[in-house]
C-alpha cells in the first residue's frame, strides 16, 4: 500500500526538480561565466576581498593568474555601519553597507573602461542592551553583502567578451599614442627656432 505512495513522491519530486532547473534556477552564490574569458589577474589594497572575489572567479571557471591579458583592479573597499536616527528604548535602526570600486584592466595597467563602483546595502534593527549580538549579526550581514557584490562583480566582468576587451584595449592605446603625438606636436612648435 505504501508503495504506490512512494513512487508518487518520488515523481513529484523529480517533476519539481526538473521544473527549477528548467527556469535557471542557480544555488545562491554560484554564477557561471557565459563570457569566452578564461583568465584574469586580480589586485588592489584589500586581501580579504581579493582572496573572496579570486575564489568566486575560479569557481565560475576562470584562471586567476599574475600572467592574465586582463587585470581586474579592486581599487576600493569600504565597509560602513552606521546608526539612522535616534534609539528609542534602547532599539535603532543601523544601515550596513559595503562599496567596492574596481577597473577592468590590461595586465600593463591600461584601463579599458572608466572606474565601477557598486554599492549593496542593508537596513536592521538593533538593540544597545545586546551589544554581543548586534556585532555578530553585522559580521553575518557584511559576509551577505561582500557575496552580493562579488556576484554583482561578476556579471559585469562577464558580460564582456574577449574580442570586446580586446578591441577596446586597441582603441584605448591608439587614443594614447594619439594624445602623446599632439603632446610632442604642441611641445615642438612652442620651442623657439634659433639661427646661428
């Protein structure tokens, strides 16, 4: 009697199963890459997130190497907790957020697009008589919010092509050979001529 329970659980657990993989459902965190981008080369002041964000990229499947074409920049990271407005009772509200400005690069350190920053946020309740718990669940909130962004991070580093990175880095270094001529034009005609 029981069995023709089980097999309709099983099948309607292998129907929901493969209804979420059909809709592109993804475990939080895991983000693949659709990009032909297979390696990048990862720097900047903070470790912490740079050790974060290199691991996200190889598990997305890209090679993080010094010998990239292309450098991801991580030129800032600010992590801020702060409380919004005055605490009744002891209870406050506190916004915590994380910003990260990066760059995408060429490995000589030309920069290919202007500076991103990206910025993820979060409002909670806190109360001063438990000082213990408000610091845990900040560490908990910033660990969210540092994933957030990296995934974040992510996809907009993969929506780039290499032949786009590649083109764009073309364009860039002929506007810089251009900029150096008209800087060594200009510096030539303002020299004085002399006649001996």
């Amino acid at each position: 009697m029981t069995y023709p329970l089980r097999s309709a659980g099983i099948m309607a657990l292998v129907l929901v199963t493969s209804l979420v993989a059909a809709c592109g459902f993804h475990l939080r965190g895991t983000i693949t890459s659709n990009s032909d981008i297979r390696q990048l080369a990862v720097s900047g002041q903070d470790t912490d997130y740079i050790r974060y964000f290199s691991r996200a990229l190889e598990r997305a499947g890209v090679s993080v190497s010094e010998l990239a074409p292309w450098r991801v920049n991580i030129l800032q990271v600010e992590r801020s907790a702060r409380q919004q407005g005055v605490a009744v009772g002891g209870i406050f509200e506190q916004r915590v957020a994380i910003s990260v400005t990066y760059q995408l690069q060429t490995a000589d350190d030309l920069p290919l697009f202007p500076a991103v920053t990206v910025t993820r946020e979060r409002f909670v309740t806190q109360d001063e008589n438990t000082p213990n718990a408000a610091e845990s669940e900040q560490t908990i909130i910033f660990s969210e919010l540092r994933e957030e962004l990296i995934a974040a991070m992510l996809r907009q580093v993969f929506s780039h092509s290499e032949a786009q990175l590649v083109s764009e880095a073309e364009r860039v270094e002929a506007e810089q050979r251009a900029e150096e001529q008209q800087e060594r034009d200009a510096a030539a005609q303002t020299q004085p001529d002399y006649d001996p």
